[in-house]
C-alpha cells in the first residue's frame, strides 16, 4: 500500500508520516513550494533553522524550501504563483499527476478539496477546520472581511467532507459538528513524538523570577481565550509579583492583547511578548518555563497541551470532561479551568512545586499511552484498509 499524506498543518502530517517510515511503511509527505504559513515546513517542526531566515510566519520566503535539504520522503509540489485562486487552477493538474501514484490519500487541510476533484481514494484529516466550514448556523470566520475564494473553496471543502466513506478527525470538541452533519467519523490523537518532546534542563533564562508562565497559543481570543488569561494574570501579578507570563506576538488579536495588557497597567517587567519560534527552541521555552498556558474557550487541545505535558510540564487549559472521555477513555492530569478566576486559582495552586512535579510527571505518562505515533499510525492503517476494501 502506497500512502501519501498531503499537505501539513500544524506538522501533523510529517509526524504521523515519519512514524509510518519507521515502520517500513510506503509513505510519504506532500507540500506546496509556497506554503501559507511556516507552521506547514517540516523544516519549522524539526530543523535547527533560525526563524528569521523564514520571514513573515503567514507568509514564509518560498527561498528556504530550495536552500536546506529535507527528508527524500517529503515531496514538493512546485507552485509559481501566491495568489489563492491561480494557486489552486495551478496546483490542480499536478496534483491530480501526483496523487494517482498512491493508493489512498489522507488529505489534511485543504487537500480533501483536490483530492475530490481529481477523484481519488481519499480520507480528509481534520484538525479542527471543520468549525469554519458552513456544517453549522455559525461557522467560526477564517477572515475578518468575507472573500469570494473562501467562501467557494470552502463550499468544495464542505462537499469533499460529505463524498468521503470515512473523516480522520483530531479534536474533541468537533466530533458534534461532524454527528449533526451525519459524517462518518474516527478519532484519532495528535502523534506527539517523546523522543523530541521531552523535559530537559534549564539555561536560566529566567532565574530572576520565582514562577514563569508561557503561554504559546497565538493571539486569537474566541479560540484561545488570551484575554481570560491575561485577566487571570493580572490577579496573581498582586501577590505574586516577582512573577512572568510569556505569550506569542501573532494572530488576530496581537493589538487587542497589548491594548488590555496595557489598560490592566501590568508592568513590562512582569509580561513578555515573544516571536514565533520554531519547536526546538519551543521545547526549550517549554523546559525554561514553570507552567504551561494553552486554549481556554473550545474545550479541547491541539498540540501544546500534549507537547508540554511530554516535557513533564503542569498544563492549565480548559478541556470538556465528558467530551475527552469519550475520545481517549480517560481524563488526562491537566489543571482545567475555563473563567478567568478559575485560571487564577490554578495558577495559585502551581506555587506548590511538588503539585507542579506531579502533574509533570503524570502528564507525560499519558501522552505516551494516548499520543504515541504508533497508534497514530495503526488507526490510518485500519482506516486505509476499510476505504480500499470498499472499492474493491
């Protein structure tokens, strides 16, 4: 069975795909050489790049594919033009080239769209787009002003979704969309690779401060709930203040984050905007870090609860109790909090060290049981194997 995982969102695709290598398996990676954002080059997930050489985030320099060599296993497509419309009449026909020389295609975001269109066996991946597809009354808005192109793309993504014999899907807090819609539907975690994500020691960078929190979710209120966390933070800060929360400079509401921070009147002192950084130098600012701050609002995690949790780091976040139940079969030793005077209370309770080293310590065993690659890889398998059965 030849497999190829198309595009990669968020570095799933290269994590599960170089878990299939292992494993002898006939996989590979397929991206653009323009990626929309540099959370899509494996060289972001795994490569020791430093992050200027990328440019903007959401618009990397398509230079960097060209200058540094990357896995023979991760194909890329060539595509000359940026603009998303033309982008799409361009990559069509050579996808359509690529993707019959493989058995089944596991389509994550927005390969399930081309993927119907060039008519092949395919699995669309989920990784939460679902929420801005129009399945709901109220689609989460991919963009502040409505465009032409997203609308349709969209629509094609909607209907590719619908064709589909079965959805791979990665959060929770998705799966009602996908029953009220009537899709057929499986599970499955994030593969989070321990090897790579895992705790190591301290440089310092942060010895002057007695608890440093971080967190790295981007700026984007509705999904990530940064101002409840920044209220949270304001609360600690007064009995707390040799204190310092560290958060990430991108996303929709960088401006409104600095705004509040900034009518809050917390000092620069305690609160540190950072760049995107790659995961490298993420797993150290996880390692230097005390607490781990993720999303707050849709009731799931993405990949930095189970990426800090691997690092044996403490993780507060809002998670639905009986949704992640039903998914995973168990509760992970997560500090859930939804408001931000639950958030404060957790990161009241993260003064005990030994609550910290044990929440750490727990948290790491459990992304090993839930989050292994193995397992990521042995449910695309019987996935797969259902889908060809099928047209056969």
């Amino acid at each position: 069975m030849r497999i190829l995982n198309a595009f990669n969102l968020a570095q799933d695709a290269y994590n599960v795909t170089q878990a299939m290598r292992s494993r002898n398996i006939d996989a590979d990676l397929l991206i653009t050489s323009r990626e929309s954002s540099v959370f899509s080059i494996p060289l972001w997930e795994e490569g020791t790049v430093d992050e200027k050489l990328f440019g903007d985030p959401l618009s990397p320099n398509p230079q960097i594919l060209k200058n540094f060599r990357m896995p023979e296993w991760v194909k890329v497509v060539d595509v000359k033009l940026r603009h998303p419309v033309f982008n799409s009449l361009e990559l069509l026909p050579k996808l359509y080239s690529i993707f019959k020389k493989y058995d089944i295609v596991f389509a994550h975001f927005p390969g399930s769209m081309f993927a119907m269109l060039c008519n092949c066996n395919y699995v669309p991946y989920d990784e939460g787009m679902i929420r801005y597809f129009p399945f709901s009354e109220n689609p989460l808005p991919p963009h502040k002003k409505k465009r032409l192109y997203i609308t349709i793309s969209y629509s094609l993504l909607k209907k590719s979704y619908e064709k589909a014999d079965i959805i791979l899907f990665t959060n929770p807090d998705t799966i009602h969309i996908f029953e009220k819609a009537n899709l057929k539907t499986q599970f499955v975690p994030f593969a989070i690779p321990c090897d790579r994500y895992r705790p190591g020691p301290k440089r310092g960078l942060f010895k002057d401060y007695e608890l440093v929190f971080f967190m790295p979710s981007r700026q984007h209120w509705v999904e990530k709930g940064n101002d409840r966390v920044i209220k949270a933070y304001k609360k600690f800060l007064l009995h707390n203040p040799n204190s310092l929360l560290i958060m990430v400079s991108w996303g929709t509401d960088v401006l409104a984050s600095k705004g509040l921070i900034k009518e809050l009147g917390i000092p620069s002192r305690n609160i540190r905007l950072v760049e995107p950084m790659s995961k490298n130098n993420l797993v150290r600012m996880y390692n230097e870090a005390d607490v781990i701050l993720d999303q707050f609002t849709l009731g799931c995690w993405g990949t930095t609860t189970p990426e800090a949790m691997a690092c044996e780091k403490p993780v507060i976040m809002y998670y639905d109790e009986a949704t992640i139940r039903r998914c995973f079969g168990s509760l992970p030793p997560v500090l859930n909090a939804h408001k931000p005077e639950e958030i404060w209370s957790k990161m009241e309770m993260c003064q005990d060290s030994n609550l910290r080293y044990k929440c750490g310590e727990q948290g790491r065993e459990w992304v090993k049981r839930t989050h292994d690659p193995s397992l990521v890889v042995d449910i695309h398998l019987k996935v797969a194997e259902k889908v060809l059965e099928k047209k056969m």
